[in-house]
C-alpha cells in the first residue's frame, strides 16, 4: 500500500473540499449582507422614499418594507429548496445570489419620490421582495450544499462555515456603515452615500456567481429525476423531520435575532448605553461569535449534534431571562459585552450546527426542500418579528414578558432537540458507519 499516495489524496481532497466550501460560502455571505445592508441605510435613506414630515412615520415605513423581505422567505424556502432538488444545488444557489445581484442594484439606482413618485417606494417594495426571496433560498440550498460536500470526519466543522458567513454578512454591512459614516457627512448619506453598500452588494454578488460556477454538484442525475425530488407531497412524509426543524428554528431564530440584530437597540433603549459604544460593542461581539462557530462545529463531531442543541435548550431556558435582565441595567463597556458574549456563546451552540442538523434528517430527494422550507416559515414568524414582538412590549410596559416569550420559544428547540435522533449516526448522511454498509444517496443501511 502507496502511504504517500494516500496521503496525498487526502490532502488533495482536503483542498478540494475547502474550496468548495469557501465558493458556496462567499454567495451566502454576500446576500446576507445585502438582506442586511438595508437595515443598516433605512435611517439615511427613508426620507427619499416615504416623504411623510415625521421621521418615525418614514422609518416605520423603510421598516415595512423590510418586514416584506421575511414575508417572501418560505416562498423562497420552497423555490429554491425545489429547484435545488430537482436542478442541482449549484443551479439554486447560482439563481439565488443573481436574484440578489438583481435586488441591490435595483435599489442602489432607484429613482426618489421627489423623482418618480409613488413608482419609487414600488420600486424598493420589489427590490426587497427579490432579496427576501433569494436569501429565503439561499438558506435551504447552500447550508444543504455545505453539508453535503463537507465529508464524514469533520462535517461538523465544515459545515459551520455556513453561520459563519451569514454573520459575517451582518458584521461587514455595520462595518460598511461605519466607515462611511467616517468619510462622508450625515448630508451626504442622505443625499446618495446610502446607496454606497448596495453598489458593493451588488458587485460582490457578480464575483460570488462566479466563484460558484466553479462548484462540482454534490447531487446525482438519478436522484434529481426522480418522481418524489422536490415534491412537497414526498416532504410530507417526513413528519418528525420537519417538526423538529421548525421546532429548532423557531427557538433557534428568535434567540439569534434577539441577541444579534436587537441587542444593540436592547443597550441603547433599555439599558440607556450610547449608540456610538452600542455599535462598537456589538461589532466586536459579531466578530467573537463569528469565530465561534467553527470552534463549536469542530465540538459537535466529537460529542453529536443531539448534545449541542440539548445545551442550546437548556442553557437558553435558564440563562435568558438572568442574562436580559442584567443587560437591561447600566454597566460599563466590558460587563456588559461579557453578558452579550455569554448570550452568543449559548446560541452558539444552536447556529454551529443548525444548517448541518437540518440537512442530515433528510433524504437526499428532498434535503434541500427539507432544510428550506420549515426554516423560512419558523424564521419569518419568530426571528423576523422578534424586534417588534419586544418593542411592542416595551411601549406597553411589559418588556419583562420578551424574555420570557424567549425561554418559551427555547423550550420549544429543546423539545425538538430531544425528539431528534443522533443525526451523526441515524442520520441521512453517511455518519460513522462503515463505507459499505452507506446506500446510494448517503443513506445509512441497517
């Protein structure tokens, strides 16, 4: 036996792998950060859109709009779940980032409603619906494509380069935001610096499609022709799959937006922290949770993905309400970025190996229709609407009752963590068993 040999194609391998990983990766990337980057400029721009006096009336309307982009998901979820299915998972995630390619640009040259009038908020409704409609695919087909290419040994830790991107997406449009708000006035991002991230979300998605047309399909022709590939119907038989992964998502999603994208404004209206600090804050802990994933990913192929999501359960139903109600009190910058580190570390556990998770309960036929679908439904209801379920909260002085509705969705995840089978082994992707005991399309045999 050739060792060199050997270990030369593995490394071969390894490279291969990493680069795959590293194409997907890059779209995912760049259409969170697009989905995020108007989230991030609705304050700048608003009033070239809605022309209402009030500033609260023009963000409440820019806010709308982004809630539509959620709204568009589980179509998205079931689109592209279906044509990655039934086309290949490269094709969907190539559709995916156009679509989003599409959205930015749109919205980086949109006429005012100085301009064009009533055609002008049209104009971003549509561009926001593309957006939510690519990244409601992109989810289900790329966390599928990651899962599938990362091999057996390490797939954990592979696959949880999925996260990593999508909150790389988030941390860079807060940094984009930031260095332009240090190279230009506040006048000038009204005027036309707001549409400086869209033109950037736009050219990065041209480079993502091209990265990912050098993707290898991890689906065969056989299981893409076959009757049942994408079908809703051959979904539907797959009960338990599909409520565990709504039951993940829904208490999966709701924490990751409350600790991520409402925290900031959690410190600043509740906890009385100035934005400024608010905003450093939260970028270094993105960034810490970032690199977290792949840490926690590499965990979960030692101990199982079962494990990491019963700690996800447990630790967010006690440590919740504790950790919101001393991050609502004022502390100074490095208290209180040690409680959100804490929140990020628990959820952690959840965002590691969500999208790997999700995708080992599901025959191949419907793995990305699987991963998609129940995810885009979950998360549109429960993580899109975390921020205004604890506003509206809060202005009816109850704002106690948010943590609590957290722990409740938490219990949930955990409910679904402890119906789930040890995925690493009685999943649908080859696990630890041996190479000849796997069936086609990576089904274990028994």
């Amino acid at each position: 036996m050739d060792h060199g040999a050997i270990r030369e194609g593995e490394v071969h391998e390894t490279r291969h792998r990493i680069t795959a990983i590293m194409a997907a990766a890059s779209g995912n990337l760049v259409e969170w950060y697009d989905f995020y980057a108007y989230s991030f400029t609705a304050l700048y721009f608003a009033r070239a859109f809605f022309p209402n006096e009030d500033p609260t009336v023009q963000l409440l309307n820019a806010a709308a709009v982004f809630a539509i982009g959620f709204l568009m998901r589980p179509i998205g979820g079931w689109l592209f779940g279906w044509l990655a299915d039934r086309k290949g998972r490269r094709f969907s995630m190539l559709i995916s980032v156009l679509l989003m390619c599409g959205g930015s640009l749109l919205i980086a040259v949109l006429p005012t409603y100085a301009t064009a009038g009533i055609v002008a908020p049209a104009l971003l409704l549509l561009a926001r619906m593309a957006q939510g409609l690519a990244v409601g695919g992109e989810y289900g087909a790329s966390a599928t494509y990651m899962s599938e290419v990362a091999g057996d040994r390490h797939r954990g830790f592979f696959a949880s380069f999925h996260y990593v991107t999508l909150i790389g997406g988030q941390l860079l449009a807060v940094l984009v935001i930031f260095l332009i708000e240090q190279v230009l006035t506040a006048d000038e991002i009204r005027a036309w610096g707001w549409r400086i991230p869209f033109v950037i979300g736009a050219v990065a998605a041209v480079v993502a499609m091209v990265l990912r047309r050098t993707l290898h399909e991890t689906t065969t022709e056989a299981s893409r022709s076959r009757k049942e590939a994408g079908s809703i119907r051959a979904l539907l038989r797959h009960p338990l799959p599909l409520l565990v992964v709504l039951g993940l998502t829904v208490g999966g999603s709701l924490a990751f937006y409350t600790f991520t994208t409402y925290m900031q404004k959690y410190l600043v209206n509740t906890a009385g922290m100035p934005v400024p600090v608010a905003t450093r804050l939260m970028v270094v802990a993105l960034f810490v949770f970032m690199v977290l994933q792949p840490v926690f990913g590499a965990l979960s192929d030692a101990i199982g993905r079962k494990v990491m999501l019963i700690a996800f359960g447990v630790l967010g139903v006690v440590c919740t309400v504790p950790l919101l109600n001393a991050l609502g009190q004022p502390m100074g910058f490095w208290p209180t970025l040690g409680l959100v580190l804490g929140c990020l570390v628990i959820v952690s556990c959840y965002t590691s190996v969500s999208g790997l998770v999700k995708a080992e309960l599901f025959p191949i036929e419907v793995r990305a229709l699987g991963v998609g679908l129940p995810y885009a439904i979950a998360n549109a209801a429960f993580g899109g609407t975390a921020e205004s379920v604890a506003l509206s909260l809060k202005s009816s002085g109850i704002e106690w009752a948010f943590a609590w509705y957290v722990v409740a969705m938490v219990a949930v995840a955990l409910v679904a963590a402890v119906a789930m089978p040890d995925t690493r082994t009685r999943g649908h992707m080859p696990g630890r068993v041996a190479p000849d005991r796997v069936a086609a399309g990576g089904t274990p045999v028994r």
